[in-house]
C-alpha cells in the first residue's frame, strides 16, 4: 500500500469530500430524462449503477481516511512547553490559544477607567477594569506566539507522519 505524508491525507479529506458531492450531483443529473409522452428516453453519459458504484468507493475512501486520520492524530504527539500532546489534543489546544488570543486583545484595548453613560443625570459614574488592560495585552501577544509556535509543531509532525491510502483515484 502506498504511504502519504498525514498533511496529505488531510488536504485529501477535502478533495474526496468535493467529489462525494459532484458524484451526487452527477446522480441526480443521469437518474431522470425528459422525453415526450411515448418515447425512449436516451441515457447520456454514465449509467446510474455506474455512478452509485463509484460514490459508494469514494464513501468508502472516505470513511478509511478518516479513520486513518483520527488513529495518526491519536498515536503520533508533539512536545509543547516540555508536555507531550498527541495531535489531536495539541490541535484543540491551538484553537483554544487562538480564541483566548481574541478575548484577551480585547480586554487589552479597554481604557482603565472610562465614563460611564446610562445612569441617572445628577451622579456621575465610571466604568472601572477590573483588570490591568495592560497586562491582557501583553499576555495576548505571548499566546498568539505560542499558538503560532504550537500550529508550527502540528504542520511539521504532519509531513513527518506517514500513513498508508492509496491517493491514486484523486490525485
């Protein structure tokens, strides 16, 4: 069996799922023909058990890719801050950098204290961060660096990692 580097296999998911839909398609199109009342419909192109066939191999690429996938990203790791991750983990632990990234920048940019509008005429109030802004934004522009370094280690075990699918009907 043919190996392929596991950022392969990734990018493949997506091709087979577009072919899952353009075989769909393709069924659609050849299941039905218009005629007029009394006359032979003529088939154009592939017969429908020619194409269900082949969308029932792709599902079947499919489903053994993925698997193939998900077993890669469970049994291969990366070393991240002195910890052993498997992939899959380290690649939820990206997004979860990513989505602190975008709620500390936006803690960073509060003033300290501002005016507050929305009470009464007569007493003035203010809302007061709780927090130092400051603070927030550093600490976003460290993360945002250990997301990047994290996303770097994860692109590169994925061209490391081989696994075994024969690409040859998509590529």
């Amino acid at each position: 069996m043919k190996k392929i580097p596991l950022a392969e296999g990734v990018k493949l998911k997506s091709i087979i799922t577009r072919k899952i839909q353009e075989l769909i398609s393709e069924i659609q199109f050849v299941s039905h023909a218009v005629v007029e009342k009394g006359e032979t419909p003529k088939t154009s192109g592939r017969k429908l058990v020619e194409v269900e066939a082949e969308l029932a191999r792709v599902r079947k690429d499919a489903r053994t890719l993925d698997k193939l996938i998900y077993r890669a990203n469970i049994d291969h790791t990366v070393t991240f801050k002195g910890e052993e991750l498997p992939i899959v983990e380290a690649i939820e632990l990206a997004t979860q950098l990513r989505a602190d990234v975008t709620l500390y920048k936006e803690l960073g940019q509060s003033e300290k204290e501002t005016l507050y509008h929305g009470g009464s005429e007569s007493v003035i109030f203010y809302s007061v961060a709780l927090y130092e802004p400051e603070e927030y934004r550093k600490r976003a522009n460290e993360m945002e660096k250990d997301a990047h370094r994290l996303s770097n280690l994860i692109n590169a075990k994925n061209y490391q990692v081989e696994i075994e699918f024969d690409d040859s009907h998509y590529i």
